[in-house]
C-alpha cells in the first residue's frame, strides 16, 4: 500500500500559513526532488521525463530569482548569481545530457538549501536576516 500525498487544501494551507523562509524551504526541497528525478530519468535513458523535470526544477528557480528583493542588496545579487548559475548548470544538463552539470547544480542548490535552513525559525541560527530578504 502506497503513501497516501496530501490533499490539495492541506497544502495550501502549510504553504499560506508557513513563514517566509520556510516557504524558501520547500521550494528548495521541491527543486531537489525534480533534481533527482531527472538524474534517474537521464541514468535510464528517458530523455523525455529527464526534460520535464528539469523544466520544472528550472521554473522553480526562475521564481526564487524573481522573487529576490528589488533593493538589490549584497545578498540578493549574490543568490542572483547563484541561480543563474544553477539555471546555466540545468540547461548544460538537458541540452547535453549532462550527468555533471546535473550533480553541480545539484550541489549548489543543496548548500544554499542548508543555509536556508541554518536560518529557519527553530533552526541553528534563528534571528538572523534571510539571504535576499
């Protein structure tokens, strides 16, 4: 028996009622979902569902970037370069099939995961500023 995923109105609900950061999170946690989906999907030779997943893990990263704040600050450009690079890393990855690009973004996303977390409300550096925000 499979696990049953939450319905629609329960995910809505965690994600409207979750702070800011952690609204990060899962948007983080979700790219690395597709991320990975389209490692096994490229080791087995489906291009096809390899490139649906990238194209999701990319819109995913396309709206954190264009959700950085508009003031420009350190941090935002910073995680702006970040994204584009991950985003040049993804497209490496669907145009040539590229199992490294694929890890390298892969990785990147997974630190700046790690730093999202380190600052989440209950995480090990609470109270300090986001990254962008």
């Amino acid at each position: 028996m499979g696990t049953k995923q939450p319905g629609p109105q329960y995910l809505k609900t965690m994600v409207e009622t979750a702070s800011p950061v952690r609204n990060i999170i899962i948007l983080y946690e979700k790219c690395l979902f597709h991320l990975r989906s389209a490692r096994k999907n490229l080791a087995g030779g489906d291009v096809a569902l390899k490139a649906e997943s990238l194209r999701k893990a990319m819109a995913i990263v396309f709206y954190l970037d264009n959700a950085l704040d508009a003031t420009e600050t350190e941090a935002s450009r910073s995680l702006h370069g970040s994204y584009q690079m991950i985003l040049a890393q993804l497209g490496l990855a669907n145009s040539g099939n590229s199992m490294e690009a694929l890890a390298l973004a892969e990785k990147w996303l997974t630190g700046l995961l790690e730093a999202w977390q380190g600052i989440a409300p209950g995480g090990e550096g609470q109270g300090q500023a986001g990254p962008g925000r």
